[in-house]
C-alpha cells in the first residue's frame, strides 16, 4: 500500500507562503492540506478563500482542503472556484450530508468528510460509499500543534467497515502526526497522513517528508 503525506499549510510561515509551497513540491509532497477555520465550528480563525485563490496561481499542488467551518455547504463553489481540488467537510457541521457530498462532487472536485476524535464511526458509516476521503481527526480541531490522541483501534475499525463496505475512498488522519507515530497510524489501516509542525517546523522540509515516509516503511504515491 502506498501512502500520501499532506503536509498542512497551517503551520507554515504566512508571510512567505509561495516559497513554502515551492519547498513542499520540491520535497516531493503532492498535496498540500489547507484547514480552514471559522471561529464557530472551531475557536479559532485561520484562512479563507482569498487566500486559497492567491496560492492556487502560484502552486500547482493538489489542494487537499479541509472545511473546520459552519455550514459548509453555503460556500462550496467559493471554494471550488478558488482551486480546492477535494473538500472535506465534518459530519458534526453539516445539515445533510448526503446532498453535501454530491454537491462537492457536482463542482468537479473530490469530496471528502471529517469527525472529531470523540465521534463515533457510525456518524460516517452510511457514506462510506459517497466519499472519496474520510478523515479522522486525531486531535481536536482548531489549534496546530496538539499532541496525537491514540485512535489506532478507531483507524482499525473503520478500515475494517470500509474493506467490508467495498468503499474505494482515501483514509487519511489529521493530528499530531510525527515520525514516532506514523508508523502505527499507517499500520491501522490509513493511507494518507496530514502532518504540519512535523515538516513546516523542519528547515529541511525534504528530509521531514521522506522521515515520516521512511517511518511507516510504504512507499508515496
């Protein structure tokens, strides 16, 4: 199985965000992972459209982009039209997420859904089928640099109905990913890591991209 790392552009240094896209693709990473928070699903504010639309003209990365917001629904095509390759929105902010996932895949982009640490897998189990990525957050969201929240078992679950479902989507956790334990994470059955300070928090972000991918043993896709 070959893994895709996303290194998380929130732990980047804002005030050079072209040359640090310029560093992960260069590094080999082919997607970069872009949280946008609202200040009401989270506690904090951190990016928004404009600022996606900025980057996109300036990178040609796949851009992986994660909705931390209210109602996601209601900027879908803001988000499209400013370059989000997949959108991923949370289960716990979403009104019907049925519609949500099919009006994600309407504007020609991959859609993918999120739940927090404490939600149980059954609140993605009935889409597991619609998706083309389920996130599972293994911090809590809206603040970078938390400390990982063992949820191997959980990875393993949902890997398991996934398998059982025939779901062909992407497992990728987000939270606390480091070298110690991408390895374990990778084992439970995700194939897709969101790491941030991990690799932006490196001066060779080259050598924390290939660390992690030498840690779990697999190979990038």
């Amino acid at each position: 199985m070959s893994i895709i790392i996303s290194p998380s552009l929130l732990s980047a240094n804002f005030a050079r965000l072209e040359d640090e896209l310029k560093a992960i693709d260069q590094a080999g990473a082919p997607w970069i992972h872009l949280d946008v928070m609202d200040g009401l699903f989270v506690p904090n504010i951190s990016f928004g459209i404009p600022v996606i639309k900025a980057i996109r003209k300036v990178s040609d990365l796949f851009f992986d982009c994660h909705l931390m917001i209210a109602e996601p629904s209601r900027y879908l095509k803001d988000f499209a039209d400013a370059g989000a390759d997949l959108i991923t929105v949370h289960e716990e902010a979403t009104r019907d997420v049925h519609q949500t996932l099919a009006d994600i895949k309407a504007l020609g982009c991959k859609a993918g859904l999120s739940i927090n640490p404490e939600t149980p897998l059954s609140a993605v189990e009935p889409y597991l089928t619609e998706t083309d990525l389920i996130l599972l957050m293994s911090v809590h969201p809206g603040f970078g640099g938390q400390s990982f929240i063992d949820i191997t078992f959980k990875i393993k679950e949902l890997r398991r109905l996934m398998d059982e479902a025939g779901s062909s989507a992407i497992l990728q956790v987000d939270g606390g990913i480091t070298v110690d334990n991408a390895k374990a994470v990778v084992d439970a059955g995700a194939n897709c890591l969101v790491a941030g300070s991990a690799i932006f928090g490196k001066e060779d972000r080259k050598a924390a991209l290939e660390g992690i991918l030498a840690a779990t043993g697999k190979e990038a896709q």
